[in-house]
C-alpha cells in the first residue's frame, strides 16, 4: 500500500488487505478440523504467527524504509522467515522425537504384555499337567 500512488490503487490494496483478514477469520475452524484434540493448540498457533507476522510488518516497514533504504525490509524479512523455518523445524524434530519415544514405549509395553500372558500360559499348563498327575498344585 505504501507504493499506491492513486486513491483507486489504495483501495485495491486495501480490498486485498481485507480479503486476506477475512480468510484468517475463516481458515480458525478448518485448522482446528485438521488436527486432533491434543495438537489443535500448536496448529492453531502456528496459523497465528502468520497473521501476526503481517500485523507486524504493517507496522515496523514504513519505519524501516523512512530509516534505512527500500532494500531493509526484503532483508529482514528473509532474516526473520529464516529464523521461523529453523524454529519451526526444531518444533517438528522435537514432536517427531517425542512421537518415536511414545511408539517405542507402548511397543516396548506390548511386548511385556505378551511376555506375561505366555508365562500365565505356561503356568497354566504346568498346573493342569500337576493336576492330571495328582501332584499338589503350587
């Protein structure tokens, strides 16, 4: 909008401005359908971040052209994406870890599991084998 040089051209813009708010309203509960009940918080954040971005820059662009040079503002937006995409990988490595260990762990308890129920079936079977010979049973 800053480059708007007719009233028509400001308006445009803004209509554009306006659509892109109007989706961030609409785009909350498909988000919130996409992801389970336990991830929806994370989701919902993420989705956040983006329209904060965008209130943000409204704010410190102008600034920073009237203070540096046109380029700054393509500068720190790359620096500051850069910065977001390593953080949001180190999220999703982080939730992947947590992901395997949970898997890990009820694989780990499902092998317990059929350990116990093989040994009460062999106990089973030794105390019907005591049986029939007429031994006392343990």
């Amino acid at each position: 909008m800053g480059f708007a040089d007719s009233y028509g051209l400001l308006l445009v813009a803004g209509f554009f401005l306006g659509v892109s708010g109007a989706a961030f309203a609409m785009g909350v509960p498909f988000v919130s359908e996409w992801y389970p009940p336990a991830r929806q918080g994370q989701a919902l954040g993420l989705y956040g971040i983006g329209t904060a971005g965008t209130a943000i820059s409204s704010w410190t662009m102008p600034a920073l052209v009237d203070g540096f040079s046109q380029e700054t503002p393509n500068q720190s937006a790359l620096l500051g994406a850069l910065h977001l995409r390593r953080q949001f990988d180190q999220v999703l490595l982080r939730q992947h870890v947590l992901d395997q260990r949970e898997e890990n762990s009820l694989l780990v308890a499902d092998v317990a599991l059929e350990s116990l129920a093989e040994l009460m079936e062999r106990l089973d079977r030794r105390r019907l084998l005591l049986l029939e010979v007429g031994a006392p049973s343990p």
